[in-house]
C-alpha cells in the first residue's frame, strides 16, 4: 500500500512516544505503508508535503505492545512537476 500524505502538523500532534498505540494513529490518519516483523513490532510510513516543495517521509516504529516506540522524519526527495 502507498504511504498516505498527511500534514506535518497532524503527524506531530497525533503521534506521541510511548503514548499513541496503532489504533489511535490508524483512527487519526488512515492507513499507510507499513512493515509487521516476526517479533511483533511494526514500522508504518506517512508522506508529508514540506515548505522547500519536497516529500517528507514519517516513520513511526511500534512495540510489539502496540505502543509507538520511536519516530524519524525528514525530506526525502523532491517532488517534479
């Protein structure tokens, strides 16, 4: 499944370390990319448009409780037009 594109803003106030489970992200911003490992952990990737006209990509890790454990954002790539 393609990464949704989601405003910067929404990610930060939604997703929140050791707070936000997968359920609370996935009822605040739809579903997207996303990788499960055997261990139970699951990283997920949202695309976010940024000011410079490049792609952001945000990228939430999950225990395997279901609990975000950590987050990574940053400009990937540029957008043609």
């Amino acid at each position: 499944q393609a990464s949704k594109n989601v405003p910067y803003a929404t990610l930060e106030q939604v997703v929140q370390v050791g707070n936000s489970t997968r359920g609370q992200v996935r009822a605040a911003l739809g579903e997207s990319t996303s990788i499960r490992f055997d261990s139970g952990t699951e990283v997920w990737m949202y695309t976010y448009p940024t000011a410079s006209g490049a792609q952001g990509e945000y990228v939430i890790l999950f225990g395997g409780d279901g609990v975000v454990r950590k987050v990574r954002s940053g400009a990937v790539y540029r957008l043609e037009k």
